[in-house]
C-alpha cells in the first residue's frame, strides 16, 4: 500500500520575524505617540505630518543601526567562543572528551554507546568543535549576511508602522479628527499584524492579535500620556 511521504513543517525565520516585530511594534506606538500629542497643541495637521516623516526616518534609521550592531556583537561573540573551542580541543583534550560524555549521558545513552560517540568525534575536531559550540555553549552559527538583513528588516518594518497611525494626519486637516482616525488604523494594524504573526510562528492566530493589540496599545497609550503630558 502506498504510503504518504511525510513532510516536516517547521518554521525556521523566527529571526526575521522577531525583526519584524521589533520595528512594527516601535513604528506603530512611537509615531503615534508624537503625532498624538503635537495634535493636542497644534490644530493644523501638516506640522504634524512633518514631525511625524522625520521622526520615521530617524527612528528607522537609529532602529537598524541597532539591529545591525546587535547581529555583529552575536556573530563576534561566537567567533571568539569558537577559536577558545579549538584550543580547547587541542590543549586539553581530556577535558573536552568528558564534556562531550557528560551530554550524552544527560541524554540517557548507554556507557559503551557514549565510549564509542566520544571517540568518534576526536577523529574530527571541526565536527567535535561545532557539537560543543551547540550542545555545550547553546550557540548557532549566525548567518553572515544576518546583519545587513536585520538592520534593512527592522528598519522597513519601522517605516511600515510608522506610516500608518501617521496617514489619517495626511488625509484630514482637523488634527482632532485625524486623531480619532489615527487611533482606529493602529489598533486595527495590531491586531492584524498579532494575527499574521501568530500564523507564521505556529501560535494561536486570534490570541496572538488580542496580545499584540492589548500590549501595543497599553504601550501606544502611556506614550501618548506622556508626550501630551510634555507638550
């Protein structure tokens, strides 16, 4: 009988996601904050469209620099962990041979069984180094284009939410009804944005929106506090 040729899905770009997230959820909350707050003070909206632009460019820009300095920090941290694992390996092989038992006893394999894997790998010290970069230090090999990509992800994901609480100050001349719009656009783009993101991570579509929405607009809202607070 023909059977049905099994098919792993497994979502492997939580870091372009985690990206995403990073920039939308600042794009969305902190150019509604200072849109929110200038249309207390101001009554015409172009002032505020201004405010709101430069604000989007230079938060995107200083959101990617950080995301591209945060990737070059994770790839400098486990090259310099990877060269101590070689010398490791080479200076005090002893210690290194009982590490690499030590997790496979942990994992319940048999004495003769851990004898025999540990003496296999010290015949390939590339292999026995990437084992103990993983399963002793927990760290991946990071991707080398991952910080050109972080920084363009978050800051295009930036730019997106920024753009939209900011649109109604476009489309309306009364900043007081711009407001009320723009209020409507951000917890609607929350919820959106918590549901796709729940689709895409393997969480609950509909309690990942109500999560997204209720923290983004608790944090929209304590921004808004406070920057009308200040003007």
């Amino acid at each position: 009988m023909p059977q049905t040729p099994h098919v792993e899905r497994h979502f492997t770009a939580s870091a372009i996601v985690r990206d995403i997230v990073i920039g939308m959820a600042d794009g969305l909350t902190v150019p509604f904050a200072l849109a929110a707050g200038l249309s207390g003070a101001i009554a015409q909206t172009n002032i505020v469209v201004t405010a709101g632009l430069a604000e989007i460019a230079a938060g995107s820009i200083a959101m990617g620099l950080g995301g591209y300095l945060a990737a070059k920090s994770d790839a400098e941290h486990y090259a310099a962990e990877e060269r101590r694992e070689h010398q490791e390996v080479e200076e005090i092989p002893r210690e290194e041979m009982k590490e690499v038992a030590d997790i496979f006893r942990d994992y319940g394999l048999a004495e003769d069984h851990v004898r025999a894997v540990v003496e296999a790998m010290t015949e390939r010290p590339k292999q026995w180094v990437d084992f103990m970069m993983r399963f002793e230090l927990g760290l991946e090999r990071p991707d080398p284009g991952r910080a050109r990509t972080s920084a363009a992800v978050i800051a295009g994901a930036y730019v997106a939410g920024g753009l939209i609480p900011l649109a109604p100050y476009m489309l309306f001349r009364d900043a007081s009804v711009a407001l009320k719009v723009s209020v409507a656009f951000t917890l609607a783009a929350l919820a959106i944005f918590g549901y796709v993101k729940g689709r895409f991570t393997g969480s609950r579509p509909f309690r990942s929106a109500m999560q997204t929405t209720l923290t983004g607009g608790l944090a929209a809202t304590a921004a808004f506090l406070i920057a009308r607070a200040i003007s």
